[in-house]
C-alpha cells in the first residue's frame, strides 16, 4: 500500500457538539482518507457505523497533542501505525560527512 499523502480526516463511533456548534469526534477514531469509504485500518465506514469527520484532521484526535481529543476514548492503534511514521521518519537524511 502506498499512500501519496500524509494527511488524514478522521471516523469514529461517536460524536459530540462543542462550544462553537461544531461536531467532534468521540469514542474510538480511527483515520480516514476522503473520498474513500473506509478508515485506514480497513473498515467500512457504514458497516461498523463510523462517522465521519471531514473537517478533523488525523493530528487533531492524537490525546497527546490534538486540539479535539477531550471525547476520545480510543485511537485505532492500526490506523495510527498506519498513519504514524511522518514526524520520526526523515525522508533525506545529509549523512556524508565533509572531507
Ligand atoms: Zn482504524
């Protein structure tokens, strides 16, 4: 599987309202790509009754570092592993060392 970009909405099994009016995941959230009908992980998003969030992004939903975490229960662990090497992983690393 080759993925051609690193961003990522998010699906989760619940949903909630925030201050603002603006709906947000809660429960379990998994990655989502647009366009595609199921999460990264493999899911589909019908059957196991994912809602979608188009305009929450993948960084979002991380406990850790997300902006609209406060309801999430739970991150796919496979869809993190499947969305997750960017930050650590250097595409082009300068490793020759000058004479
Ligand atoms: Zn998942």
């Amino acid at each position: 599987m080759r993925s051609t970009t690193s961003f990522a909405a998010v699906a989760a099994t619940g949903t909630w309202t925030d201050p603002d009016g603006v709906r947000r995941p809660a429960g379990e959230v998994h990655a989502w790509r647009g366009g595609t009908n199921q999460t990264v992980c493999g899911l589909s998003l019908h059957r196991s009754r994912l809602g979608r969030f188009p305009h929450v992004t993948w960084d979002d939903v991380q406990p850790a570092t997300g902006a609209h975490a406060d309801e999430v229960a739970r991150v796919c662990p496979r869809c993190a592993a499947g969305m997750g090497r960017r930050r650590d992983e250097r595409p082009w690393v300068r490793t020759r060392p000058r004479p």
